[in-house]
C-alpha cells in the first residue's frame, strides 16, 4: 500500500456525455466547460472568442444576438460531439445604472444577449435533447447561468437585473414545458463572481481597491464567489446525480441571499 499522498480524480459522471456550454471563452464558462472536460464529457464551446476554451474543448464561434449562427452553431457542435446530453446557457453580459442610466438601444442589448441567447440557443439544441432524452432519460439537461440580481435588489444593476429576472422566469416555464419530455431546466444564481467582467468595472473605479472591498463584504463570507465554485454548482445540475432535480435556482452567493448577519462587533 503506498504511503504517499495521493491526488484525488474527479468522477467521470459525464463520461459518454456530450455538452454544449455558450459563453465558455472565459470567465464560469470556461471554468464549467474545463470541469465538464475533466469528469468525461465531451465539450464544445460556443462563444464570439472561443480562442480562450479549455484544452480539449470543440470551439464553434458564434454571437448569441443571432438566431442563424445559433443554428448553425448548435449543428456544428452536435456533429462534432456526436450526440448531446447537457446545454448550458451561460453566454451573457452586464450592465450598470438605474433605471434612468440606460437608453432604449442598451436596454435592447442586454437583453437581446442574456435572455434571447439562451432561448435561441435552448430553440436549436431542444431537438437533440429530445433525441437523447428517449434514449437516456435523467441525463438530459439545460442549465442557465442566472444571478442573485434575479432574486435581490442589488444598486445601480436595474436594467442587469431585469435580464436575469426574465431569465429565472423562463427557466421554470422551460422546466415545466419540458419535464415530460425528460428534459431538465435548473439555473445557478451566482452572487459577485470574480470574473473578466468584474475585473473591468473594478478597474474602471475611482479606487479599485476600495470597491473590490465592498464588493467583498456585501456577501455574508466577506468574499466574492469564484469561477471553479460556480462551475461545480452547474456541473452537479447537469450530472446524472441531479436526475431528481428541475425547475430549480441554486443560488452560489456567499449567503447573501439568504443571510441576514447582525454588523460585526
């Protein structure tokens, strides 16, 4: 018996299993499609810039504000997989200000990306779920990338979290529309990740260091969530291990959601 220590494997849960992960160029995307990668599956990744995908993974580029490239997209990826078990619909962008902030044309933007991707994306792939759903059921899956902006009133985030709003709405209506078919529909709902996007806005701060402070401390574990650990609460959505498991938000926020801590003394 050896002595030394060991690296623990990750489980090939999704072995024989064919993804789809949109957004995937970066940020949870690229983190969901390198775990996806390393429990078995096969992934593509279909983004404007797929040049940042994990090692190992398809890359079909395409821009979710078009319902043809999807189409194609999604095509292009099912030949290359061979088959399709799970999709995720990660693909989205930010927007910051109130209400009044944003202009008509913005507003069309957001949303065209973060809730209309996902329904030309769900729209070309439904097909091919279905297929495999008959075959395997339990292990098909849709799974959106959501946001605590869905369920909490976050600052300076009204026309972001209208999108992601819309987009816990159309999750449960999917689950239900599809339920029978075999076909699961779950979101995560990320609280202030550490992603590209943040990075941006934090560099565009007045104090950089000052803002990434607060965004620190308004989540009860006093940190912003990471990539890897909204990526595992995807990846255990899409797995065979959550075959029970639809119409569900999994929120990956710090507690700040659920949380009220008294102020630190």
């Amino acid at each position: 018996m050896s002595t030394g220590a060991q690296t623990a494997r990750p489980p090939a849960d999704f072995a024989g299993m064919g993804a789809l992960v949109t957004g995937g160029g970066s940020g949870i995307g690229a983190a969901t499609a390198a775990l996806l990668l390393a429990r078995g599956a096969r992934v593509a990744v279909l983004d404007r810039d797929p040049s940042g995908a994990p090692e190992g993974a398809i890359p079909v580029k395409a821009d979710v504000t078009s319902d043809a490239a999807v189409r194609a997209a999604v095509a292009e990826a099912v030949g290359e997989l061979g088959t399709l078990h799970a999709v995720v619909g990660n693909a989205g962008i930010g927007a910051v200000g109130t209400v009044e902030d944003n202009d008509d044309a913005e507003w069309s933007r957001v949303l065209e990306v973060n809730v209309m991707g996902l329904v030309r994306t769900a729209r070309a792939a439904l097909p091919h779920l279905r297929r495999t759903a008959a075959d395997q059921p339990g292990r098909v899956s849709l799974t959106h990338t959501c946001s605590i902006a869905a369920t909490a009133g976050l600052p300076q985030r009204a026309l972001y979290s209208a999108s992601k709003g819309a987009v816990l709405s159309l999750t449960l209506a999917m689950a239900a529309d599809h339920v029978r078919e075999g076909i699961r529909v779950n979101c995560v709902n990320p609280g202030t990740a550490d992603t590209p996007w943040v990075g941006r806005l934090l560099d565009r701060a007045d104090d950089p260091a000052a803002e990434r402070a607060a965004l620190n401390a308004r989540q009860p574990m006093g940190r912003m969530v990471a990539s890897d650990e909204v990526a595992a609460a995807i990846a255990y959505l899409a797995s065979p291990a959550a075959s029970g498991i639809t119409g569900t938000a999994l929120a990956v926020d710090g507690g700040m959601q659920g949380l009220r801590l008294r102020p630190a003394t």
